[in-house]
C-alpha cells in the first residue's frame, strides 16, 4: 500500500519546496461544513491535513483551537463520525495525506487497537497524541504499527541531545517540531531559533522535520520553509473558522481555501525568493 506521506514528502523535496501542513478540527463548526473544508484544502493548496480529534480539555492547544473542539463537540461530533467523514474524503481524494493529531483519552476509550484498525480501513495516514509520551506509547504505538500507521513524535525547544533518541525511537513519518515553549497560536519564534533548531534535528534523523505553533501569517510561513521541510498553520485557520461561524457566514470553506491558497503560495515560493 502507498505510503502517502513519504510520497507527498518525496514529491514536495523534489519540487525544491516544503510542504504546507494545515489543521483543522474535524466537526467545526459542524460536520456538514468541516467536510466541505476538508474537501477544499487539497485545491487550496495544502500537501498535508492534520484533523483534530475533538476532545473535552485539549491542554496543549490555545484558546482558538479549544473554541473549535468545543464548537464541533457542541455539533455532536464523534470519533465514529470523524472517521466516516475521512472515508467520504477517500472517495475523491487518495492522494493527500490525513494525519490525526490530538489527545490519548478518545483513542483509549476507543480502544487503541480497533482506533488503529478503523483508522486506517477509513484512509487515515499516522497519528499525532500529544500527551502520549515515548514511555506511555505502550498500549498504542504496537497498535499503530501493525495496522501501518506512523506514529509522528513531538520535539520541543527544550527536547536536548539526551532526551532526542527517545523521541525518535519508534517514530515514523515525520518529526513535528513544536517551535515555541506553551500552547498553540500564543507566540511565534524567531526564524534564527527555528533554523538552528531544524539543522539540529535533521543531525539526529532522515525524517522530515514539520515546523508548528505560533505560524499564523504567509510571512511566518515563507520563513520557516526556507529551512524546514513542512510547515503547519493551525490556529489561524481555526480562528478564521471561529470567526465566519460567529457571523453565521455561510461561506466558510471559500474563506479558508483563500486563507490556504495564499499560505501555500508563500510556502512554495520560499526558498526561490531566499536563492534570489
């Protein structure tokens, strides 16, 4: 079976660009429009779709992104109807890669072996579990294996030389590489730290290092895929989503195929602007 975010990664590289990684949380505002969304991304230009798993108290997130897990809970969202929205994607789209990113609490009451076979029979590629550390991946990691899922690890500013094989241990992917110390969408890093952060990890692994937190504008972006080789922008599509739906807009997915569009412009000229 192809390996859809090796595939992606490798056809990106040889593009001589990085890859734009967009979030969403799946079922905001409601499931109806979180599949229009999620349709669109591809056309907008985003190479990879991270889907929130909605969770009552998603510690690591900042507020706009707990809006939108209390948005789509309030809409009735379920991990059953998050994977039956994927396997509606799948019909249309078999080639953009979907990661899941969220918290352990709804895959263990899942049950992490039957998550990891629905999972992956729905189209889903790897998983990001937040507060799942490398020592507590015991019950779901060998799940994700044996059903073919990656398993994406996390590092952060303060993941040093003695802790980084850990995290590498076992992952599979990609390394998200969280860039700034707090939860999501409250700063950005200085494009310096993140440069010698992603050439320090690319010394320690032949994965592909995705670059996330506090990126909210194309500039932001630009920066970042001048060194890293993904670059994830949530928060600030979750806040658009946030705001169009407090408006009552029915236009939501043409405003975040806008948001996108020019986001991965800004990506993909990255690094022919900075050789200019």
């Amino acid at each position: 079976m192809t390996d859809r975010l090796g595939a992606r990664y490798a056809a990106c590289a040889a593009e001589g660009r990085a890859a734009l990684v967009t979030f969403v949380t799946a079922g905001d505002p409601d499931l109806a429009t979180s599949a229009a969304i999620l349709a669109a991304l591809p056309g907008a230009g985003a190479d990879i779709i991270e889907l929130g798993m909605p969770f009552t108290d998603p510690m690591a997130d900042g507020p706009a992104i707990q809006r939108g897990n209390l948005r789509s809970l309030g809409a009735g969202t379920t991990l059953k109807a998050l994977l039956a929205m994927v396997r509606d994607f799948r019909l249309a789209d078999d080639a953009t890669p979907i990661v899941l990113m969220g918290y352990f609490n709804p895959i263990l009451s899942f049950g992490p072996d039957r998550f990891a076979a629905e999972a992956k029979s729905a189209g889903i590629d790897g998983c990001i579990v937040v507060d799942l550390p490398p020592e507590e991946a015991g019950e779901l990691a060998p799940a994700l294996s044996r059903h073919g899922l990656h398993l994406v690890r996390l590092a952060t500013p303060t993941t040093d030389a003695a802790r980084l094989p850990a995290v590498l241990d076992g992952a599979s992917g990609f390394l998200y590489y969280v860039a700034v110390a707090g939860v999501t969408g409250a700063n950005s890093a200085a494009a310096a730290d993140i440069a010698a952060a992603v050439a320090r990890l690319k010394a320690a692994t032949r994965l592909p290092i995705a670059v996330g937190f506090g990126v909210r504008t194309p500039d932001q972006a630009a920066a970042i895929a001048s060194h890293a080789d993904a670059v994830v922008v949530g928060s600030a599509i979750v806040d658009a989503i946030g705001a169009a739906a407090q408006d009552r807009a029915n236009d939501i997915p043409a405003r975040v195929t806008a948001q996108v569009a020019a986001l991965a412009q800004a990506v993909r000229a990255a690094r022919k602007d900075s050789a200019a």
